[in-house]
C-alpha cells in the first residue's frame, strides 16, 4: 500500500511548499494537493517550480482536492465548476497528477431518484471534460445529513451508472463511518472503481452528528479500521491510502510535526493487514 498526504491536514498552518518538502523528507508516496494551496503556491513562486519539484524528488503528485458542491448548480457557478476543471486538468497534465476530487451538494431536498438523475448527469458531463486530459475523476460521498449523497451504498449506485472508465469512487473512513454505511457494500465493490482512500478515525459521536473537525489520527478514535482494511485487502485493493483528518487542534501544530505524526499512526494502522513498500 502506498503512502499519500493529503494537504487538509495541514489545511490552516502550512503552504504547499512546506507540505512538499516535509512529505517528502517523511517518506510518503504520494500527495494529495489542495487546489487553494497551488494557486498561492503558482502566484507566489511558478508552475514551472512544481513541475522541477517532483521532477527532483521521489513523492509525485495523486490528486486533487476538490470540485465541490458540483451538482443543481446554476448556469454562472456551474461553468465556474468546469473552468476550475480545466484548470486542473491542465495543471495536472503538466505535473502528472491525474485524479481529481468530485463532490456532491448540500441541503436540497429533492428524492433520492432526482439526486442520483442529476448527479449521474453532471458526472458524465464532467467525465467528457476530463477524459481529454487523461484525468480521472473520484466522487466522494459525505457523511453528513444534509449532503445529497452521504453513503457509500448511494455513492456506488450513482458510480456504477455512470459506467465511464474515468469516473470512480473516494473511500474515506469518516464518511463511512458517519452516516452508518455497510461493509457488506464495501464487500462487493470492485476494487479498481476505488480510486483514493482517506484514511482517518473520529471520536464517539450518534448517526448524523459528525463532522469533519471530529476527526482524529488513524487508530485514536472509534471507527473500526480494521473491519475496514481487512475488507479492502480481502477485494484485493492495495493502490494507496491518504491520510486526511480537518483537526482544529492539529492545525496548532507545526507541519512538520503533524506531516511526521500522521505517517507513524496510518503506518502502525496500514502494517497489520498491508505491506508498506516505503519503510
Ligand atoms: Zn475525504
């Protein structure tokens, strides 16, 4: 299994050049880089100074984080949506990043027929954008009441009927576990249609009243990881896992220390089901 960092982490106390260079010097695989961060980072310094980075340095770029709120859009903040896509697809092309996070919108009360109608729409219609530039895109669901699809059985439906080669799944272990998705879902998913999986934990909270700031490093929390991973071995998925966790308390540390604390909880969770090639 390889290693990601995924930049939320250090959302509030880091630059993507800090997050680079200590993800780097920590040993991770791969980085999952947030689109606010690279903008500052190509205003700041240039496209050509990411592009020399990873030429230099063994960690490579995964993803993208995120396209959000990509669904019942209005005409302006919808082609706003596919502008920052392009975006990404032509800032990914030249980096070698070739996925990018989709996710769905909040707070419309439609049934679940119409959410999955217009969500497989504007997924193909996103997918037709993306395919020109060999990017792919994975769709996460959120594990909150009020987004429009918030559990992995709904996601998967909405993925499959999409049927395009370049659209798959996020898998994050908060969202899972948030609004009580099944493992017997997980089970039964092809492990190629999982494209990124955020690996987290969260302390004890009902159905419905969890958020991102609840999330904790991998293994302090309740979330069963381990039903998790051992699922995912058994499916035979080994591509990579990001770790992602939106921590209030986290963002007072230095990033270099939250970078170096997040790679020793997710590896000591990852070893007991899963080879990690970077140690
Ligand atoms: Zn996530």
């Amino acid at each position: 299994m390889k290693l990601c960092f995924n930049e939320g982490t250090t959302m509030e106390n880091s630059t993507l050049a800090l997050d680079l260079e200590f993800a780097e010097k920590y040993g991770y695989d791969f980085i999952e880089i947030r689109m606010r961060k690279m903008r500052a980072y190509i205003g700041e310094r240039s496209l050509k100074e990411l592009v020399a980075f990873f030429e230099k340095n063994r960690i490579k770029p995964y993803a993208f984080n995120t396209l959000e709120y990509v669904t019942f859009r209005d005409v302006a903040d919808y082609k706003k949506i596919k502008e920052d896509l392009v975006f990404l697809c032509e800032t990914g092309s030249k980096i070698g990043c070739h996925y990018t996070v989709v996710v769905p919108s909040f707070d419309v009360t439609y049934t679940r027929g119409r959410i999955k109608e217009e969500t497989v729409s504007v997924l193909k219609d996103l997918s037709d954008v993306a395919e020109k530039y060999d990017m792919n895109l994975a769709f996460e669901f959120v594990g909150y009441p009020n987004c429009s699809v918030n559990t992995l059985e709904q996601a998967y439906e909405i993925v499959e009927t999409v049927n395009r080669k370049n659209v798959g799944l996020v898998l994050d272990c908060f969202h899972f576990y948030a609004m009580h998705s099944r493992i017997e879902t997980l089970k039964h998913i092809s492990p190629d249609k999982i494209f990124i999986f955020h690996i987290n934990d969260t302390n004890d909270f009902p159905v419905g009243a969890l958020r991102d700031h609840h999330r904790v490093w991998p293994g302090d929390g309740v979330i069963d990881l381990d039903q998790i991973l051992s699922t995912l071995k058994g499916i035979g998925y080994d591509r990579m896992a990001s770790i992602e966790v939106f921590n209030q308390d986290y963002y007072e540390l230095p990033p270099e220390k939250a970078i170096r604390v997040g790679k020793e909880k997710m590896t000591t969770v990852l070893r007991k089901h899963f080879s990690i090639p970077s140690e």
